[in-house]
C-alpha cells in the first residue's frame, strides 16, 4: 500500500509500505478520505510537536474514514464493506480518567499520527489501515467519506463547547475562524446560542463562517471592524471560545467577556508560556476553562455528520488525490485560500 510519509522538515513522500497483518479483534479499513489538521501542518513545518521531535519515518494523519476492507476473527461491530470514520484516540480505560468519562486526559493516550511515543505511533495517511473495531464507527452507506473523515475534529468543537454549560440563548464570542472555530461556531449554534460573533485576521475563512451560520463576523485586522460595544464597556458576550492559539485573541476575549462569563481555551499556543491578563479574570469574575481533544463525543460527531444535521460541506474547500499529497499539505498551509483539505486515497 501507498502511505504519505515525513522524514523532516517539508521533506514528505509516498512511499510504499508493507500491509499489517490481522490480528482478533482488528478491522482492516481502506482509507478513502483524509483531512489534514493543523497538527500535520505542524509536523510537516517543524518536524516536531512541541518537545517531540520526528526521529523516525512517520505517516501523518489523524481524521480519516474509508471502508471495511477485512475483519479478524470476533468482530461483531462492522463487517465487510461498511463505511466507518476512525477514531484516533487509543486511551487505557482503565484509569480513573477513563473511568469517569475523561479519556482525554488519560496518561497512557495512544493518539494516531503522534511523535509523543517512539517508535512513533503512525497515523493514517494510507490506503489501508489496521485498528481495534472498537474505534470504528460504523457511517449509512450513503455517507460521503470526506463527510465521515469530519468526525474528529468536530468532536474537538463539541468537547470544547460541552464545558461552557448551557449554551441556550447565550451570546457567543469565537476567536478564529479555522476549521476548529468554524465548527465550534456550528457546535454553538446546536447548543441553541442566541447569537455567535466569530473573529479571524483575513477575509476567506470569514466568508464561510458568514456561511454557515455566524451571526457577525469580524475582521481583527481591521480598524474600522470593531468588536468592542460602548454601550457595553465591561463586555457584551457571556462565552467565548478561543480557537486561534494567539495571545491577542485571549486577551480579546477576557476584554469582551461580561462579568461573569466563560473563556473556553481550545487553540493551541505556540509559546506555552502565554501571559494571561489576570485583573481582568479577578475583577469581572471570568471562568476560564481549557478543552483537550475529545472524550465521548466521537459517535456523536459521526451521527450528526451522518444525519445532515451538521453540513461540513461548506467546510471542505480542496481535495487532492494521494499522488498530490505534497500540493495538498502546501495548499492547507494557506489560509487565504484553503479551510480543510482532504487527501482521497
């Protein structure tokens, strides 16, 4: 089988891989959509993920659907031909993490395409990949498999959203308007918010948030956009979701939030040791909370994908086939012109 493989920095290939054998338990799923998330952009730029560098030939990838090719002896939940989005998130369950409904935070997480183990837990970014039936989830046949391959990161937007509270009627503030925050935007809408204003620094991913549903969209970069109300001096929104991983947005955030709001940190900094302007948190009485991939909410994700009650489809702005990998990493990279990306396999 061909896999999408990065040795270093920008240095990315298909390269031709042995298939794993079946073992009990297994499903052999034949990958037909994969969407690069900002990790791989990550790793494809870096060669790292923080303190973990790349030190071995790595297939990237973590968002991925496709159809059961082969299952091994005691799989009851799939069969042969179903179409199922794969659930990268291996964790112990067994842990008091696990036990009470955080897998997340699970200290012995096998997350697919990840540089944190080694030898490195490879992701999937190939034709075929070997998994427990346990992280498949089984799509209706009709289900596109570039709508299914949604399904991990809209389960990072509705963990994100579920540690707000109740959403119902409450006026919602989202700092960038990537994949990440346009889906948390649709996991707002969902929770019944009464208006969602969603803040980006180009005009593009704006354009499809305006799209699928924001209420206002607010361009940053822009002077004469602004986001603050005179009226409302001690802030106007009640929750926000910071998506960008940008320090100016956090501060955006505890400026805009009333008293008594929440900030839910879902974007990843760069630098870890983000300045966070504490008065405003003390004086206003601010909540902030954080959210870490997903725990639970992956079939969820699916059924909604699955259903039509969410549409990704305004979401996927390019796809590449498998031979155009390197176009399609260096495509996603640009912001002006790219939302999500998928390789078809």
């Amino acid at each position: 089988m061909k896999a999408v493989v990065l040795h270093a920095i920008e240095d990315l290939r298909i390269e031709q891989r042995d298939e794993v054998d079946l073992g009990p338990g297994q499903v052999r799923v034949r990958i037909e959509s994969g969407g690069i998330c900002g990790s791989d952009l990550h790793y494809f730029h870096h060669a790292r993920m923080g303190d973990f560098p790349v030190r071995e030939p790595f297939v990237l990838g973590h968002e991925a659907a496709g159809t059961v090719a082969e299952v091994g002896s005691g799989v009851t939940s799939v069969a042969v031909g179903d179409r199922v989005a794969i659930n990268p998130s291996h964790p112990c369950r067994t842990c008091d993490y696990c036990r009470t409904g955080r897998e997340n935070l699970c200290a012995e997480m096998i997350f697919l395409g990840s540089s944190r183990r080694f030898p490195h837990v490879q992701g999937m970014f190939a034709q075929s990949y070997v998994t427990h039936e346990r992280q498949c989830v089984a799509v209706p046949a009709g289900t596109p498999s570039a709508v299914a391959a949604f399904a991990e990161p809209f389960s990072v937007a509705l963990h994100a959203v579920s540690h707000a509270g109740s959403l119902l009627g409450r006026r919602v503030l989202v700092t960038g308007a990537g994949p990440i925050g346009a889906l948390c935007l649709t996991a707002a809408r969902l929770g019944g918010a009464a208006s969602i204003e969603i803040t980006d620094v180009l005009p593009e991913p704006l354009k499809v948030a305006e799209a699928i549903g924001a209420t206002r969209t607010i361009n940053a970069a822009d002077p004469g956009d602004p986001i603050a109300d005179p009226a409302r001096p001690r802030g106007r929104f009640e929750v926000a979701f910071e998506c960008s991983g940008h320090p100016s947005a956090l501060r955006t955030c505890l400026e805009q939030l009333a008293p008594g709001g929440t900030l839910v940190q879902v974007g990843t900094y760069a630098d870890p040791k983000v300045v966070v302007p504490a008065d405003y948190v003390m004086v206003k009485e601010l909540t902030l909370k954080s959210s870490f991939r997903f725990a639970r909410e992956f079939p969820l994700a699916v059924d909604l994908l699955a259903s039509g009650r969410v549409d990704a489809a305004p979401l996927l702005s390019h796809e590449f086939d498998l031979a155009d990998a390197m176009k399609a990493f260096r495509t996603a990279a640009d912001r002006k012109q790219a939302m999500k990306v998928h390789i078809r396999f």
